[in-house]
C-alpha cells in the first residue's frame, strides 16, 4: 500500500486532468468533424483551458504542498516519490512559461493546424511559411524559458524523453545510419517481386474500416474504451481513463497504408487502455515517455503485424474482407508489406528507410535551434537531406517537407521519439519472447493476449513509476540501446 499524497494536490490533479482532457476531445473533434470556420473560437476554447491549467499549477502553494508532501513522505513509498518528483518537475517547468506565453502558444498551434492541412492539400509551402516562421519563433522563446544553461534543442527533446539529449540521438544515428544503409540493398532484393496488391485495386473504404476493426480485435483493442475515425494525419489521444481514441486516412489505391497506420495508433492505444485507471489522473499513472509510446506502437505494426509468424493469420483475415486477393499466399503479403525501396512518405516507410527519415528530421529540427536554418530554408535543406538519406528528392511540398503534422501543432523534438521507440520495441520483443517462450507460437496462431499481457504486467501497468531508461532497465536487463534492433532488422532481411 503506497501513502496517499496530501488533498490539496489530489483535488489539484483530479482538476488539471479534466482541463487537460477537455482540450484533448477539443483537438479531437477538430481533428475529425469540426467545421472549417470553428477554428478560430476552437484556438479561443484551447488557449483558455491552457491558461486556466498553468494558472492553476503555477499558484505559489502548490511548490509548498510538493515540499511538505516530500517532507513527510516515507523513504521507502516508491510510489509517492515518483509522483512528486514528477509534479516537481511540471511545477518547475510551467513556473517558467509566462502565463501570456502559453496563451499564445495554444492559441497559434490550434489556428495552425487549418493553415497546415490547406497547404498541404496544395502542396504550397509558401502557404504556411509564415505560420511556421511564427510557430518557430515561439518554440525558440518556450526554450529559452525552459533553459537551464543547455542547448535549446536539449529542452525540447527532454519535454517528449526526459533525460534524452541532441547529443543522444546525434550519436545514436551515427551508429545506427552506416549501418541501415548497408543493409539497404540486400533488404530490397530480399524484398523484391511483383507488387501483387497494387494489381488488384480498388479497395472500397468500407472495406478498409471493417478489415482495420478487425485487426483491431485481433490485438485486444478494447472498443468499450476506445474509438476509431478519420483524419488527415492519423493520430492517437486520451480522454479519459477509459477513452483512447484513434484515427486513420484511406485511399482505394491501397489499404496498407491505412492498415499499418491503425495497427500503429492501436499499439498506442493499447498503451493508454492498460495504465492504470485508479491513477489516471496522477502524474505518475501517465505514459512515462513518447519513446516507451513509440515503441509499442512500432511494436504491434511491425515487428507483430509485418512479421512472417502474424502473416497467415493477415493474409487470411484480408482476404475475406477483399475477395480479390483470395489467391495471396502468406509469403506474397509478407514480401508486399514489408517491401523496402526509398520512398517520400515516412508513415509509408519500410522499416529499413524509416529511421533515415527521422534521422533527416533531426537534421532540421537540430538547426533549427542552433540558429543555422529559419523556415524560407527549410524545403530545400529537407530535399538536400532527402536525397543524403533516401537518395531521392521529394517531387514537391507535400511529398517533402509538409508531410507531416507535427510542426503545426508545435510538437518540436518528437520526431526522435520514433527512432528510439524503434529500438526501445525490439528490446522489449527480445525481453518478451526469451521471458516466455509461448508468445511467438501463440501470435503464429493469431493469438495477441499473451503478448498483450505481457506487455500491461511489464510496461503498461508501470505508467511512470520510473524514469524511463529505469524501467526499460527494469524490464529488458539493460538501457535503450541499437543492438536488438539491428539484429531484429539482420535476422528478418538476410
């Protein structure tokens, strides 16, 4: 039995996260069903509620209950001292932001979205530079409150990753880069074939929601707590201790895309369904980083729904909602879905190239911060590095630089979050599998609950009671690091 903390920040907590979901369904609706000319009273609605929850988190006796909370806390209450070092830390870092400053900042990140989605539609950089140019501008002053004397660049990464460094994920890609593109080629020949999917189009959308439902049934998804839906850039949020909702995009040339894309925002949600609900409110029942996020999600897309072992039961499943594929062998899908060739989309990317595409991403956000690139510049450094990495340029805007939603909702530094949830997934799949041998025959019949259960006992029910290279420590043996992941990649592509 942990020590309750004190009342006041128990009432303070059941507070700020109803603020804190309300602007989350806010967001969602706009996401899915707002109409075009709300979103200027929608920024009004979301910049209010930011206020209100940094007014209330900034009051001077809020840092006094934390200290008497800290004074009268048993040493040995885990529980407890996570907690508050962790309202330590949001105290600490919302006392910093001018309370005008978070105005601004939700209200320009929530009229941005319509600028970037309009854009993009047009494929017209020049369309949302001035957007950016402002969105930039503040991310630089939120970093600069923010700063203890670090790189401006380390605050932002920290915001997604605590703990996580520009010279973390620099050295990570130095290592990992070299040695993705040298697996390149014999990836893409092993890989190679006719592309017997894209023979057999259309694909009605009706048809891609119930296969996707479906898939969804398959790896536990709780519809009781969870919901999916469209939107431009597929997404997932939390409402609520039993509301995780979803979205995903369609297009009848094929339904791999969004295939993938909801087993990815599944994989999220089911991270969201199995913390643990009597602590929701809690910062110590949230998800404990964007990368432990990342790697479930990455987790159920591919190393579960690309692998050789999940391919029958997929195959089979696709066929009875797609009758022209009734002839696809397991071996075609696997070939057809795990297919690796560079290419301009990263939610479309094969697992080989999709690390070069954050690793390019990082590149701009990094300069960025350093001073060296401002928004005019960005399409082009975007396509210089398109064609370093992937060794091929974006044929315009929306292929390149304005593929992506996130700068439009100011999520600066997330995109590492990928990459090192990439390799936190194979850490925790090798952790998984040598742990209890039964998962991969289990998932070989179709069967996701052992994995699933697994992962509740040994990462999801752990929320942030630890750091998170703690509690990858805790469950694998070891911190993040490449060698399982590269391995996984080896063994599946030679």
């Amino acid at each position: 039995m942990h020590t309750p903390h004190p009342r006041p920040l128990d009432l303070l907590a059941r507070e700020l996260a109803i603020l804190d979901t309300t602007t989350s369904l806010l967001h969602w609706d706009a996401e899915t069903g707002m109409p075009p000319r709300a979103s200027a009273w929608r920024a009004e609605q979301t910049a209010y509620l930011a206020s209100k929850s940094h007014h209330l988190l900034t009051r001077t006796e809020v840092d006094q209950w934390i200290r008497e909370a800290m004074d009268e806390c048993d040493p040995s209450d885990l529980h407890s001292l996570s907690n508050l070092r962790l309202w330590r830390r949001q105290h600490d870092q919302a006392s910093k932001l001018p309370a005008e400053f978070v105005e601004t900042w939700e209200k320009t990140t929530s009229l941005a979205r319509d600028q970037w989605v309009a854009a993009r539609a047009s494929s017209s950089f020049s369309t949302f530079e001035p957007w950016l140019t402002k969105l930039i501008s503040l991310a630089r002053d939120k970093a600069r409150y923010l700063c203890d004397g670090g790189a401006t660049y380390d605050v932002w990464l920290d915001l997604h990753d605590p703990g996580v460094t520009c010279q973390d994920v620099r050295d990570c890609f130095g290592s990992l880069v070299p040695e993705l593109r040298t697996l390149l080629s014999p990836a893409m020949a092993t890989t190679r074939g006719p592309d017997l999917l894209s023979e057999k189009h259309p694909y009605p959308q009706e048809s891609q929601v119930k296969l996707n439902r479906a898939v969804l049934d398959l790896i536990g998804f709780d519809w009781e707590e969870g919901a999916l839906a469209l939107s431009a850039h597929p997404f997932s949020t939390t409402l609520g201790p039993c509301d995780s909702r979803i979205t995903t995009r369609y297009t009848e040339d094929s339904f791999l895309g969004s295939l993938y894309g909801t087993l990815h925002e599944g994989g999220h949600a089911l991270y969201s369904q199995g913390l643990p609900k009597n602590l929701h409110a809690d910062p110590v029942g949230q998800a404990v980083s964007y990368t432990l996020h990342e790697s479930q999600s990455r987790l159920w897309e591919n190393i579960v729904g690309r692998s050789q072992l999940f391919a029958p039961t997929l195959t089979s499943l696709i066929a009875s909602h797609f009758p022209q594929l009734a002839d696809l062998s397991p071996s075609d899908y696997w070939r057809a879905c795990n297919k690796v060739e560079p290419s301009h989309i990263r939610t479309e990317a094969d697992e080989v190239t999709y690390n070069l595409h954050i690793a390019l991403r990082f590149e701009i956000e990094a300069a960025l911060f350093d001073g060296t690139l401002e928004a005019a510049g960005i399409p082009t450094f975007w396509n210089e590095l398109s064609e370093k990495f992937l060794g091929i340029r974006p044929p315009d805007d929306a292929n390149g630089c304005l593929q992506d939603i996130h700068w439009s909702a100011g999520l600066f530094g997330y995109f590492p979050s990928y990459t090192l949830g990439n390799l936190a997934s194979a850490q925790i799949y090798q952790a998984a599998t040598a742990a209890n041998p039964t998962l991969e025959p289990a998932l070989a019949d179709g069967n996701c609950l052992p994995l699933l259960r697994w992962l509740q006992d040994h990462i999801h029910s752990h929320a942030s009671l630890y750091p998170p290279q703690e509690l990858l420590l805790h469950t694998t043996g070891a911190r993040l690091h490449s060698a399982p992941f590269l391995l996984y990649l080896k063994k599946k592509f030679l």
